[in-house]
C-alpha cells in the first residue's frame, strides 16, 4: 500500500510521462525500480538510513538506475531535495498502480507457497478474465510459504482464499466452537 504522498509524487511523474509520451517507458523504470529494491535489503536499509546522506543516496540510485528515463532520474532529484527519498518503493507501486488503471488493465495477484507454472497461469488467467469480463489481465505472482499450499487470489477489492493455512484455520475455529 502506498502513502497518500507518494501517491501524489506518482500522479505527477504519470502526468509528467504523459505529456512527454514516455509514460510506457517510466512504467518499465518503475517495474526496474520495484524489483530492484525488492531484491535488494541493503539498498531499501540505505534509503531509510538517517546516517547516510541524501547526496549520497541520491548519488548511489542515479548511479543503479542510470539507464532509466529523465523523468524517472528527475524523481530521484526531487525526493531526494524534498527529503523524501524513502518514499521511492512507494512512488513506483502507485505508478504502476496508475499506469495500470488508466489503460484498463486489471492485476491479479495469486499468492502461492511455491512459484506458479506456465499451464496454471494460463487457467488463473483465463478465470480471471471471465470474473472481471476484462481481456486486458496480468498476473502477479507472490510466494508465501506460510500458507502451506493452495493459493489466495485477489483481483481489485475481491478476494478467494483456497490456502491450506486458511482451511486450517476455519477447522480449528470449528473445533474450538465444538467444545
């Protein structure tokens, strides 16, 4: 979830993107930005750090993403100036979130224990075509080991929840209702 900030910080770089007609061009440099800070715990601890100085951040990130558009590297600039650069993660999930819904595209996220094969994304896909009566559908795929097995799929505001820790949970509760 995104702050309202940097849900601001978004609308401006899609508008920004818009106008120069790069707006697909910053949706791959914020999808780059996404993976790369999710992949790497040391540069999200930096961003967050008050020890390091924002220069150097701002240093480190241009640097990391120096292939990235001028407008991608001019948000850099201005969280960096307005002290704001730990809301980088943010600014691009709410991008990505913005992009999507202005060119009617629908994401649904399959929350799995293990990751999903191409024949299951395909029959998730299909299904979540059919339920959204959209053809414009990607697929999110998140693991979770926690939920044992199974899967949880959220589209929007709808949710299904077929996980084993789920199943489990409603057992138990069925259990501690019996006694």
């Amino acid at each position: 979830m995104s702050s309202r900030a940097a849900i601001r910080y978004a609308k401006a770089v899609l508008d920004q993107a818009n106008h120069a007609n790069i707006s697909e061009v910053v949706f791959g440099d914020m999808k780059s930005i996404q993976e790369t800070l999710a992949g790497s715990k040391e540069l999200r601890v930096v961003l967050q750090s008050p020890v390091v100085k924002a220069e150097d951040k701002k240093q480190a990130l241009i640097q990391i993403f120096e292939k990235n558009s001028d407008v991608t590297k001019g948000l850099i600039q201005i969280l960096t100036s307005n002290k704001r650069i730990n809301l980088l993660g943010g600014v691009a999930l709410a991008y990505v979130d913005l992009y999507n819904n202005s060119k009617g595209v629908k994401v649904a996220t399959v929350i799995t224990a293990v990751a999903i094969t191409p024949e299951i994304e395909a029959n998730v896909l299909s299904k979540v075509k059919q339920m959204t009566g959209s053809e414009n559908v990607t697929i999110n795929n998140t693991i979770d080991e926690s939920i044992i097995g199974g899967f949880i799929l959220r589209v929007g505001d709808l949710q299904y929840n077929a996980s084993i820790a789920n199943q489990l949970g409603n057992l138990k509760r069925e259990f501690s209702k019996s006694l």
